[in-house]
C-alpha cells in the first residue's frame, strides 16, 4: 500500500496512518471491520470537498463497509433554513465522491441503533465522538476517535493504527466517580456524563461510574456518552454492573482508585450558566444525538394537540432510517402539527449553526441536550438547557419554562 | 533561563513563530470563528484573540471530531495557526495535524507546557526531534 501498489488513494491513507501511528506509538495495525466517517461540507470547506474528490477520481474503493455521520444540509429542506445554494453545491459534490468510493451514505450519529452496532471486541474505525463513546462502553468495541481523514482513511486501507483503546491497558479505569443521585430524564443524564466529562478533562482519562442501580436505556447512555465525550473528550467509560467490561468494579481496574464524588451540587453548578427561565426563547432545538424512534415518539406526545408560539421555532434533527418509521406512526405529522420542522440525516450543530442562526435571528437557544448547548455558545448563540416536556412547554410559549 | 523544552515526537515541518498561550483546551469547532481566525468562545481564555500564524499553546484537545478536517480546511486558507503545543493531544487533533501538515507537539517532559512557554516568547518547534526550542 505504502509503495503506491493499490493507488494514490491507498497510498495517500497509508501514509497517513503511519504518521498519526508513530505519534500515538503504535506498533503495529489492527483490521478494522467498519468506518464510519463524520464530514459535513461545513468542516470540509471547499478544501476537504476538492480532497476528497480528488481521493475518489483515482477510482479507489473502500476496503470495508464504510458509513456516514449527519449531513449538513439537508438538500430538501435548506432554502428555509437560511442555508445557500453553495453550501448545498459543496454537499452534493461531497455526497457523489463518497458514492463513487463505495461508501454508504447513512448520515447518521445513531448507527449503534440503527445500522449494524459493533459487538464486543469488534475492533471499528468510528468518526462522531458520540458514536465512539457510546460503542467502546456499551458495545465494548473498540475505536479511537477518528476524525474524518482517518476514518476514511481506514476505510481505504481496511485498519487502522492499532494504539490508544484498541489496546487492553488504555481501557482500564483511571477515575472512579460515585454518582449520589441517579438521573431521570434525558437532560439529566446529559447532565451527568457532562460533569464527569469536564472532571475527567482528557482524552486519555477512562472513567469508572458507581451508583447507577437501575440499568439505563439506550438514549439515556447516548445522551450521557454524548455530552461525556463533549466536555472532556473522553471516549470510553465503565458503569460499575451494567457496561460488559465492568460487571465488577475489579473488571476495569477500580478498585485502588480514589474516590470522586459526584453531587449534584457539582450538578447544579454545571447547569447553571445554561438557566434562563423567564427569557424569551428563539429557537428550540432536539438534536445531538439525532433522536431515536422512541425520542421521537416521546416528542410526538408532547406535542399533541399544542401549538407553538409564534416567535419560537423547533427543530428537530433524526436519522432517514428512523424518519421514515416515525412517518409511518404518525409522529412526524404530529410534530409538523405543532409547528416543528423534522430534518432528516442532519445535525443541527454541524450544519451551519452560526449562518442558519444569523439568517433566523436565533440567539437564545433551548435543547434538552447537553451536548448541544456546549458547543453553541462558540456559533453565537445563548444556549440553554431544560428537558424534553420544558422545552416544548417553552416552545409553546415562547419564554422558557422550568 | 530554559533553551529548550523535551516532548514526545510530533507530527509536521519545523517552524518559528510567537507563543499565544492559555491553560484551557481546544476545539476548532467549539471555540474559534474560522472565517474571520479569532477565539469565539466568550468563555475560552483566549476569547478576542487573533490565532493566525502563531504558536498556540495549550492544555488538551476536548470535543469533537470536526477539528481533523477544520485544520485543513483552515490551513487551505492560511488562516490558521503555525503550530499547536498541549500537554496531552487527542487522537483528532493529530489526524487533523496530519492531513493539514501542520506542526503538532504534546507530552513535555518538564511539566505543565502553559507554564513553561509564555506568550510572546519566539520558538522554534521541532517535532521530529521531539523538541521545542527558545529562539529570543
């Protein structure tokens, strides 16, 4: 590969590996049996955009089934987001090189429910830190955060350089937390994996969890990894009796660790700055991670028979596996009744969110996700936290609600 | 006074340039206006601050992956910075150090990089000797 044997394409990605290997120390390769790529145009630029057509002009195909993150733009639904014909040019550009590579275009951050979830010990080349997260500690797979360029390139070369958690040792617990209040809702648990995120601060830090007894659903761990993963880049955590590598404190190596208490002071404090009841909300968003089937069959509830305000705009951003269900149920249509827009195979956040928020004029934003209001505040908004039922109940009145 | 910092061994070219340095982390999509190269994130220490052609230095990488290929694209337009120094990089910021071909150095061997550098000192980085040296 590294000779140019199996093209520039491969060469290029070879070469590529080898340099990000070399600073990681990686010894060697490890096959890999997926990739799954985040790339929206607006993270791409025209420069990502050229590079990865040029990739795809040698005729290279990928080597193992490839998938991808959310799009930017979702090209039936742009005009009215604000978003311009050349950000839409730039995503079919982008969505036909992929194509001609041979990979599938999922455009979703929730392929661990909807796709093919890895299994335990699957080693994967996985791009989205929510994705990474969430298929280390609940799959117990194995995949580095691989931003796109190493994504793609695992998928061009079928490995990936084997260091950091495709090793036993990186795995082991480093922190252990001992959580005094187990979460309820969404928000909480976003929340949650959000205070242990910024304790643990680092890449390179695997946090151990004790004190969840009752064992979580599939989005309570998305929103927890999701917003872990944000605050502190952390990509791997165990939970005490639920996570596979860890039925035992002993498993992950927690026992001799000190231990960290995570109170909801700590909680609280974490939350605090995103508090704004009593302020006009412009835009409410549910997104990161797209929403599940059953989110959106929660959301639909909410809805029912409400109106939003007319100063408000909802958005809500799901996967195209999923939307085509939640069509068929009906939730789509009770959504669209109270006034929301649903996008499919977007993310709010990586589709222009400071063009689309200046061309709307939102500013004050609302979710229940963790995740998403850390990273906003960067695109200029005012963002905002409360759950699900507080965030349509905002939504309906145009000022936020507790 | 120190002339030269050791470091694990980098990735890209050797450069000069002047230090920008803060204890706090880093995200190119979380924290930086791209098109007009300032920290926007009123709560990021540098926040205001210019990050074309200097030398930041900081703590670790948090978030997401965007930064690989905002590197690039970032780089593509030279508005971007000369290099990164952090205690501790993430797997994202070296693959985006990589395709943008931009100097990247972490793991110092005599403690807390964002102590040791001061903004406005005038360094050369070396990343394939593991080194950063003072050039004033």
């Amino acid at each position: 590969m590294l000779a140019g044997d199996f093209g520039l394409a491969v060469k290029w990605a070879m070469e590529h590996q080898l340099q990000v290997g070399r600073m990681f120390d990686a010894e060697d390769m490890v096959d890999v049996s997926q990739a799954h790529m985040m790339a929206d145009p607006e993270s791409l630029g025209e420069a990502g955009v050229a590079f990865v057509e040029n990739l795809a002009e040698t005729d290279v195909k990928v080597r193992v089934p490839m998938i991808t993150d959310p799009r930017g733009v979702d090209l039936n639904y742009y005009e009215p987001l604000g978003q311009t014909e050349n950000m839409a040019v730039l995503e079919r550009r982008f969505i036909a090189a992929c194509k001609k590579m041979g990979i599938t275009m999922t455009n979703t951050c929730i392929n661990y429910q909807t796709i093919m979830p890895p299994v335990f010990g699957d080693h994967v080349a996985y791009g989205d830190t929510g994705v990474v997260i969430y298929s280390n500690s609940v799959c117990g797979a194995r995949s580095n955060f691989e931003g796109g360029p190493s994504a793609l390139a695992a998928g061009l070369t079928g490995r990936t350089p084997r260091y950091g958690l495709h090793l036993d040792d990186n795995r082991r617990a480093t922190k252990r937390y001992q959580v005094a209040e187990e979460p309820q809702d969404l928000m909480d648990w976003g929340a949650l994996g959000a205070t242990i995120g910024r304790m643990a601060g680092s890449y390179w830090e695997v946090p151990v969890i004790e004190g969840i007894e009752t064992v979580p659903t599939s989005d309570q761990l998305k929103h927890f990894g999701a917003a872990m993963a944000s605050y502190g880049s952390v990509p791997l955590f165990h939970i005490a009796g639920i996570t596979p590598e860890c039925q035992k404190l002993e498993d992950a190596g927690g026992v001799d660790l000190e231990i960290i208490k995570v109170t909801t002071q700590a909680i609280n404090r974490l939350k605090e700055p995103f508090s704004a009841v009593g302020d006009l909300v412009d835009v409410v968003v549910f997104a990161a991670p797209q929403l599940s089937i059953i989110e959106m069959a929660e959301l639909a509830q909410l809805c029912r028979g409400r109106k939003r305000s007319e100063t408000t705009d909802v958005i809500v951003c799901t996967s195209a596996q999923v939307y085509s269900d939640a069509v068929s149920m009906g939730y789509v249509a009770e959504i669209e009744g109270f006034g929301g827009q649903v996008l499919v195979g977007t993310c709010f956040y990586q589709q222009y969110a400071r063009e689309i928020g200046e061309a709307n004029g939102w500013i004050r934003l609302l979710s229940n996700s963790a995740k998403i209001v850390n990273i906003l505040g960067g695109y200029g908004y005012q963002p905002s936290l409360a759950s699900m039922e507080a965030c349509i109940a905002s939504a309906e009145k145009g000022i936020i609600v507790k | 006074m120190r002339k030269e910092l050791k470091c694990h061994v980098g990735i890209g070219p050797e450069v000069k340039g002047v230090a920008l340095v803060a204890n706090d982390n880093f995200s190119a999509r979380y924290d930086l206006d791209r098109i007009n190269g300032v920290f926007s994130r009123p709560q990021h220490k540098l926040y205001g601050k210019s990050y074309k052609d200097v030398i930041l230095v900081l703590n670790t990488a948090k978030g997401g992956v965007a930064t690989a290929w905002m590197l690039y694209e970032m780089a593509s337009r030279e508005i971007a910075p000369k290099a990164i120094l952090f205690n501790s990089v993430n797997t994202i910021l070296a693959q985006g150090a990589a395709l943008a071909e931009m100097t990247m150095v972490d793991r110092f061997e005599d403690g807390d990089v964002t102590k040791l550098i001061k903004t406005g000192d005038l360094l050369i980085v070396c990343p394939d000797e593991g080194k950063v040296i003072f050039a004033h």
